[in-house]
C-alpha cells in the first residue's frame, strides 16, 4: 500500500487576501497623570510644611485632591497601562487611588463621621508605609534618572510621613512636606518635559518606532 501525497494548490501572490493594520495612536498619559500628581502633592506639602492654613484646610484641600491628584491621575494610571508602561501604572494608579482615599478620609471627617486623631494617628501612618514601599519599588525599576529621583523624593516624603504620623511628630510632619514638595516641583518639571518634547515631536515628520512595532509609540 503507498501514501499518495496530493499537493496544495500554490497561491498567487495576486490571489492573498491583504491584511488591514489599523493602529490606534495615543497622547502620553503621565502628562496628565504627572501634572495631578504634582498639584495635588504641592498643595497638600506645603500646609504640612506650614507655609499657609490652619486646623480646617485640609478639609478644603480634599476636593481638589481627589479630582486631580486622584481621579485624573487615576485615569491616567489606566491609560499608561494600555501604553505598556509597568512601572508609569503602577505609580499612577497606587498615588491617584491614595489622593482619592485621602480626600474621602478628610470629607468624613467634616461631616462627622469619623473623628480626626490628635496628636499620633497610626493608621494614617500605615497608609503612608504601604505607599512609601511601593514608591520605592516603584524608583527601583524608573527607566530613567529624572523619573528615579521623582519618585526617591515621593518615596522619602512618604517614609517620613509615616514616621510623623506613628509618633505624632509635627517637625517630622512638616520634613515630610518639605520632602514632598521638592518632589512635585521635580514632577512638574518632568510633566512639562515631556509634554513640551510630545509637542515637538506632533510638528515633526519623524515617526517614533516601538520596538518590533512599525508606527506604535511605545511608552509613557
């Protein structure tokens, strides 16, 4: 008994159904996310650091934290991760979702639910710890150096407000928010970068490549 091997049809280069790659072009999400994150944290440091307000702003500063620091940089965080950036998700998201939990806490307090701790308020300080070790993990895997130092400044801002927080230290209080506004005036100036660098690159011809990618921007 013999296998007999019937040949396939070849087919005509004149005969392939052509494939339609549509792309789907994206703005940088971390502007946005950048620029939220950066209001948010320089209004909220400097009443910690004392430069303005009294018991009650925090109170007022609570809305505006949780638009901006919060939702939009929340939103943001999930538009970077249809970019493909990790790290850019991660730090977006876990910082909109803190400013949001912040804000929340803060109106609770105001409308009297909850009573605000004097003095020491050590789950407060907990917060802080969980932020500051993934914002440390988070400077660890930064693709960049400018990014890397954002991100140790949010880090140690975020460490010393833990601290200040466990033992109810207002000059650890008022570090911590020396700390964290050098680090928004350091992402205001990395937000403004990039955006002034997308801008750029829009009045150009040149296409920016990922890799293995024709055409898709890849990235923050």
């Amino acid at each position: 008994m013999t296998n007999t091997v019937i040949p396939m049809p070849e087919t005509r280069e004149d005969q392939r159904t052509p494939a339609n790659i549509y792309l789907q072009p994206i703005a940088a999400p971390s502007i946005l996310g950048l620029y939220g994150l950066a209001g948010a944290t320089f209004m909220v440091a400097a009443h910690m650091a004392h430069w303005f307000g009294n018991g009650s702003t925090d109170l007022y500063l609570a809305p505006f934290a949780v638009m901006c620091g919060g939702l939009a940089q929340f939103l943001a965080g999930m538009w970077t991760y249809k970019a493909r950036d990790g790290v850019a998700t991660a730090m977006h998201g876990m910082w909109g979702a803190f400013w949001i939990s912040w804000g929340v806490l803060n109106l609770a307090f105001a409308r009297g639910v909850l009573a605000q701790p004097q003095g020491s308020f050590p789950a407060l300080g907990y917060w802080f710890l969980a932020l500051a070790a993934i914002t440390w993990a988070g400077m660890a895997a930064a693709g960049s150096k400018l990014l890397a130092t954002v991100l140790g400044f949010l880090a140690a801002g975020s460490t010393i407000a833990a601290i200040a927080n466990f033992a109810g230290s207002d000059g650890a209080n008022i570090l911590a928010g020396y700390l964290l506004i050098a680090s928004a005036l350091l992402v205001y100036f990395a937000a403004s970068g990039l955006m002034l660098r997308t801008r750029r690159s829009e009045d150009s011809s040149d296409v920016v490549l990922g890799t293995g990618e024709p055409g898709v921007i890849r990235g923050q």
